[in-house]
C-alpha cells in the first residue's frame, strides 16, 4: 500500500508536531489595511499544537495577523487563539499559532492526540 501523501511531502517531513486530520467550523477575525476588523469565516482540514490548516471564504495575505476561534459543541469549549498566516495558496492557509496559553497548548494536546 502506498504511503500518505503527507508522508511524502517535503513540508510535513519538516514539521515540529503531527498533524491531525479536522473538519470543524471555524472564524478568524483580522484587520484590513484600513483598520476595520473583519471576521472571515472558514473550516480546518488539519490542527496541530503549533498550528492549523484552513480553507477560507475570501483571501488573506501571508503574514497577516488573526485570531481563530474553534468552537467544538461536542467537548462543551471553545478555543480562540492568536495565530498569523504562515503560507497560503489561493484560500487555503497555513496559520501558526502565536504563543499560547498553557491552557491553549493542553487544549491542542487533547484535541490532537485524542
């Protein structure tokens, strides 16, 4: 059986931590050149303790700063962190989450290693 496709990818070789697959709702809050914040909606494909893989409904720039908030109505929380746009192609992106609380860091731990 062939490998993965993330397995052969050169980016997930370079990776710090794993990546778990994940399909949730999500909202990232941001500011436009302008100053005005904005809220983008969008849903993940993968989330990781270091950051998360999302597909949005318009297009963000490469190192813009946002916020993102998960919410998860199974485990009764919700999840907002600090994050800026690592990579994008087209309306998918790569966040990497920007220090996180400690609360934050466990959350992800359960959340991807569940």
């Amino acid at each position: 059986m062939p490998a993965p496709f993330h397995s052969r990818s050169p980016i997930y070789a370079s990776r710090l931590f794993s990546r778990r697959r994940l399909d949730v709702r999500a909202r990232l809050v941001a500011q436009n050149p302008s100053g005005e914040r904005i809220i983008i909606h969008a849903r993940t494909f993968d989330l990781s303790r270091s950051g998360a893989g999302l597909t949005l409904t318009r297009q963000l720039p490469s190192g813009t700063a946002v916020v993102l908030c998960l919410r998860f109505p199974n485990l009764g929380k919700s999840l907002c962190l600090q994050a800026v746009v690592a990579r994008r192609q087209g309306f998918r992106v790569g966040l990497k989450f920007v220090q996180p609380t400690a609360e934050q860091r466990v959350l992800l731990s359960e959340l991807c290693y569940a």
